[in-house]
C-alpha cells in the first residue's frame, strides 16, 4: 500500500511538472510564437488554454494598439518655412514570426525603428507641402500620405501602422519672435493709420462745422440788420406821424424822455443857467395843449 501510495504521489508530480513544462495560457490581450531551440514552430492567435513539449518556448506579444511618440522635429517646408512637429503613431503587431525575426522580442527594437521611418516619411511629405497646407483641412490628406509610406516600409516587420498623426506644429523660437514682431509693426502700422484717418475726419468735420458757423452767424448779423433796419424806420415813422398829429405833445414827451435817461442815476452832473430852455419843465409845467 505503501509503494501504490508513493507511486501516486510520484505520478502526480510528473503530471503536475509535465502540466507546468507543456501547458499554458493565451490571454485574449496576446498572441504567442512558439519556439524550439530558437527556431519558430508555431503562431498562436486564439485564446485560451494550448499545450507544447517541454523543449519548446513562449513568446508572446502583445496584440493590442501600441503607440509611439515622437519628441519635437524641425522639418523645412516646401515654402522654406520651418516647423517644430510632435507626432505619434499608432501600430499593432500582425505578424509575430516577422516581428520576431525582424527586431526580436522587446518592443524597444521596433520603436527605434517607427521614429526612424516616420521621421524619413514627415520629412519627405511635408518638404512637399507649404505652412498652409499643414494648418489647414488638407492635413488629413498629408497624414494619410505618411501612414501609407510608413506602413509600406514597416510591412517587412510584422508591423500594421494604423495612424500618423501631428500632436503640435509649432514655428522655430528665433521665427516666433519675428513673426511677433511683423504682427506688432503691422498692428502698430495699423493703428497709427487709423489715428491719421481720424485725425483728418476730425479736421474736416471741425472745418465744416466751422463755415456752417461762420454762415450762420452772417446769416444771423444779416437778418438782424435787416429787422433792426425795419424797426428803426418803423419808429421813424411813427415818431414822424406822433410829431404831425401833435408837435407840441412831442416836444414835451421827448424832454420828459431826455430828463429820465440824464437823471435816471442820479450822479449826473449839469453846468446850465438857471434859464437854460433844457430845464424849462423843470421850473415850470407845460402849457396844456388845445384837444
């Protein structure tokens, strides 16, 4: 009983290692090469549990979107502009053996290779293109221009690239700055326009408000004459016909008017005799005059 027992112990145990050393998992997330001595035997793409011989080995990849990003690159434009572009790439191992037999099992080998291949691409591609092709909606036709280069050169690796895309398009710092600057002079230049054109419609409204001034002053002066004119001959005239009716009554209203603007003060000072004829209704009251 005692040799079953050990015999099933040791049958457990080999099970167990030959379980440990032949079996073994793809999660859904990779996909697994399967070596012996190094060589490729197999590629395994389903989930779930596969088995192997103890001599061979597993290596998976992973069989998601990986992405790659590009630090800043100064590219030269097909107008001689220059620009600092930040990318990335999106990618996604289709082929493990290629992938394998090209940069190995790491991923680092395959990131050296993007950020040389995308480099090359947006050089060539944009070289091509003006600034305001890459700031405009026809940036999409650019990027796609790249994604196929890129993925024609990557084919070879086991690498799908599924996009190129430009995160930041910036101008050099030494071009900022004097862009800055044209903007400045031209805001400036601008302004001061601006300030000119205003100045001359204030001096032409001031000029214009001045001669409708000047008009309507003479106008005024003129009109003013003219009434006074009328007004003077009219009190002529009834100063006239008040003399005809009664020149007496005249004569003796007149005085009374001549008394009242010479005394009206009261500081006016008079050097007459006594018998002056201007003070005669002073000294005497008026003959009344016939009805």
């Amino acid at each position: 009983m005692n040799r079953v027992g050990a015999a099933g112990v040791a049958l457990l145990i080999v099970l167990g290692f030959l379980g440990w050393t032949c079996l073994f998992t793809v999660q859904q997330t990779e996909q697994v090469l399967v070596t012996q001595f190094g060589d490729p035997v197999r590629i395994i793409t389903q989930p779930g549990l596969h088995a192997k011989s103890p001599i061979q080995s597993v290596i998976s990849f992973d069989r998601r979107l990986l992405s790659v990003e590009l630090p800043g690159e100064e590219v030269i434009l097909g107008d001689q502009r220059r620009l600092i572009v930040d990318t990335f790439t999106v990618f996604r191992i289709t082929d493990p053996l290629h992938y394998y037999q090209a940069v190995g099992i790491t991923e680092d080998g395959i990131r050296a290779r993007l950020n040389s291949i995308v480099t090359s691409a947006l050089r060539r591609v944009l070289g091509n293109n003006k600034l305001l092709d890459v700031l405009s909606a026809d940036r999409e036709r650019i990027m796609t221009t790249i994604r196929s280069q890129v993925n024609a050169e990557m084919g070879n690796f086991g690498v799908s690239v599924e996009d190129v895309r430009i995160r930041r398009a910036d101008l050099p710092e030494e071009n900022t700055q004097a862009i800055l600057g044209r903007m400045q002079s031209e805001r400036q230049r601008v302004a001061a326009q601006a300030r000119a054109e205003g100045a001359e419609a204030s001096a032409r409204i001031r000029a214009d408000a001045e001669r409708d001034r000047s008009v309507l002053l003479a106008e005024a002066r003129a009109t003013a004459d003219q009434l006074r004119g009328q007004g003077e001959a009219e009190a002529t005239n009834i100063y006239a016909q008040s003399f005809g009716r009664d020149p007496q009554f005249f004569s003796i209203w007149r005085t009374l008017q001549g008394y009242r603007d010479v005394f009206d003060g009261g500081n006016a000072r008079l050097v007459l005799t006594p018998d002056n004829e201007y003070l005669r209704y002073l000294q005497a009251s008026p003959a009344p005059t016939s009805p």
